[in-house]
C-alpha cells in the first residue's frame, strides 16, 4: 500500500472536528451513485431495446442478403452468383425481386412493396413462426397465385387473414409512352389471391408495407424477366456466419454488398445506437456536476486536516504528496459511490426484469412488451465506471491543488 493512499484512508474515516464533514463526503457520494446508477439503468434499458427489436428480424431477415452495387437488378445466372450459390457452407439460396406496386382491394388502396420469393423462402427465413391464421405458407396451386400480407397492411386494405375475391396489384410499365387518354395502359395489372394466413413481424416497417408473393408474379408485374433484386442465403449449422460473410465478400467483389442481419438493418441499429450515445452525453454531464460537489468536502476536509499536514511535512512528505493524498481521497469517495450506484442498478435491473416494475404507462398493450425490456451489458458496466473514474480524478486534481496551495 503507497504511502499517500495509506494517509488518504486513515483521514477520510478517521474522526473529524467537524462532524459536517462526513455528511457533505456521503452526500457528495450519494450523488456519484445516483448518477452512475441512472446511467447503468438507462444504458441496459437502451441495451433491452435493441435486443428486442433484434429478435423481430430473425424470422424475416435471411441471415445473408446480397444485392447489386449499382441498379436494381442483376442477371439471376451472373457467374458470381453461381459460384456463391456452389458454396459448401450454403444450406440454402433463395432469389428475390422487390419493388414498390398498388395494392387494391374493394374500394381501399395502399402504397405496397411487393417481394417475390422463391418456394423455399419458408426454410429460409422460418417465416411460418410468424404466420397468423387458418392456412399455411403457400405461394401457389395450380394456376392461382397467393398474396401473404403484414398485418397492418391486411388492416388498411381490409382483407383480414382470409380474403375472398382477387386483391389486384398494379405497378408503373417500364418501357413505352404512357397514352394520357388511356391511364390505365401505363399499370401492369396483376392479382393475387389469399392462402388463408397473415404475417406478424411486429416491425411497422413489413407488418404495414409487405406482401410476399411467388417470385414469378413479381417478375411478370415488374417486367424483370431472368433477373433478381437480391440473393438471400442461410448457412450450415455448424459454418460461421461471419467467416462465410468474408469469403463471399471474396467473391462478390465490388460488383454486390453483402450484408448480414444487422447490416440490412443498418438505419435502425445505428439510430438507436445514436439514441443511446446522447443519452449517455447527457447522463455524463449529471454525472460531472455530482463529482464537482466532493470539491466542497475536500476543501473542509483540508482545512481540518492541516495540523496533519504539517505533521506529514515534518517527517519528510512533499508537496506533491500532500495534494496526491486529498486526491485520493476524493477518488475514494467517487469510486466508493459509484460502486454503490452500480450494484444500486443491478438490483434495479434484475427486479424490472423479473416484475416489470415500470410499464410504458398509457401505452401500455400497444406493443409487444407491457413494461421496460432491460439486458445489462458488461462492456457498459466497465464503461461507466471508467466514466467516473476519469471524471472524479479531473475535477479534483486541480482544485486540490489551488486548496493545497492557499490553505497549506
């Protein structure tokens, strides 16, 4: 133990003539823990977020997506495609064609993005966990051709899990001049019937805006014969995701983007991981604030101390000594209430996880979760802690060292 921590301790729990010393010291550290206590809370309550809405993706998202660089489109039998497609690691391959169509049904409408996939999109993506209804996944029979809307979509256009009737799909022609006399002979019309069952991916993004339909139909309606908007994969179970990432970025070259789950929702993840760094900011200036109050402690602590003081100075101690051992002290009040903030917020996460203590209030039933999702992260734990401590020490080391200087 060095000689200046070994002063620090004995002076901040030794006996003071001033009793109001110890309680502006705890109140200073009461702060600290209160502060490093909501930014553990509020960081795990962010963390609870984005694990939750992670979870939404898995039954849509594949777990590998490839799309073009450039355009919209490319040739379904490119080379590069096949060779990707030969893969070992590749279970399964599933082409797609996606665009933006009409959606009609009796006298509603709605702006859609209609994806065609292949036959085998439900053992891509095991999109039949998220299937509502009294049917199955089924893209066609014969010679009729199925529609799966999102839930919200179904809403809009009132069709419900099971519609009776044709819902007719419409989208732009890409070549020719459009006859202003005649409309309608600028849409490719298409309809689609109902397999019985609607998805839920409980994101507003596909429950409102998708419907799943045979790749063929897609092709038909949007003029894109022999050509894909993306390939979609799912690995081997026992292959690495990001080892077989890597290697199909090899051979994809410039030419696609090769994206993972998180990748293909990038604009969501980064907006709340945007979301979560402010609220850190702002969670890090309270945090300051409460370190500068130990500055008032410290200061009574030093006038009290200085018959000490002089003591250390006889017996050998420096200057430089002297202020090491008030800035410790004031270290040791920091840490100590930040550790006492951190198992604070632990005990809080552990009772919302398990009791739901706080719900989302009024909004309560209208989403998937009734209260507050929490997941305490290590890395946030360490990071705030780290926080503190860089605090504490900047905002006592030079005011220790201006108070030791006029009053020592």
């Amino acid at each position: 133990m060095s000689f200046p921590f070994y002063i620090a301790r004995r002076h901040l729990f030794s006996k003071k003539s001033t009793h109001a010393i110890n309680i502006i010291s705890a109140i200073s550290a009461t702060g600290v823990a209160v502060a490093t206590m909501a930014l553990v809370v509020t960081l795990s309550v962010f963390n609870g977020f984005h694990d939750l809405v992670e979870s939404f993706f898995t039954q849509f998202d594949p777990q590998i997506k490839i799309i073009p660089t450039e355009g919209k489109t490319v040739p379904a039998d490119d080379p590069i495609l096949t060779q990707i497609r030969q893969l070992p690691q590749i279970e399964i391959a599933t082409e797609t064609v996606e665009d933006q169509a009409l959606a009609v049904f009796n006298d509603k409408q709605a702006m859609i993005h209609l994806k065609g996939v292949d036959d085998n999109f439900e053992q891509l993506t095991h999109i039949d966990e998220i299937l509502l209804g009294d049917g199955e996944f089924e893209l066609h029979a014969a010679n009729l051709q199925y529609g799966i809307l999102g839930i919200r979509l179904a809403q809009t256009l009132g069709t419900g899990a099971r519609f009776r009737g044709f819902l007719r799909i419409y989208a732009p022609k890409r070549e020719g001049q459009i006859d202003m006399t005649n409309p309608n002979d600028a849409f490719v019309e298409d309809s689609l019937m109902s397999p019985g069952v609607i998805f839920h991916v409980k994101q507003s993004k596909y429950d409102g805006d998708y419907i799943i339909a045979p790749i063929a139909f897609a092709r038909n309606l949007f003029d894109q014969q022999g050509m894909l908007s993306s390939l979609e994969l799912r690995v081997t179970d026992d292959a690495n995701i990001s080892q077989v990432k890597k290697q199909i970025k090899q051979i994809a070259g410039t030419k696609y983007q090769v994206l993972d789950r998180y990748e293909q929702q990038a604009e969501t993840f980064n907006i709340m991981n945007i979301e979560k760094m402010i609220a850190y900011i702002f969670l890090t200036f309270i945090l300051t604030v409460a370190a500068f109050n130990i500055i008032g402690s410290l200061t009574m602590l030093i006038i009290d101390k200085k018959e000490d003081v002089n003591t250390l100075r006889n017996l050998g101690a420096t200057e430089k000594q002297v202020a090491h051992i008030f800035t410790l002290e004031g270290m040791i009040i920091s840490i100590a209430g930040a550790l006492i903030g951190t198992v604070l917020a632990l005990l809080l996460c552990y009772l919302q996880q398990r009791y739901s203590l706080v719900t989302l209030g009024q909004s309560e039933g209208s989403f998937v979760v009734n209260a507050y999702p929490v997941s305490v992260h290590a890395s946030d734990i360490l990071l705030t802690l780290i926080t503190v401590t860089i605090i504490s020490y900047l905002s006592v080391r030079y005011p220790v060292r201006y108070l030791s200087k006029r009053f020592l």
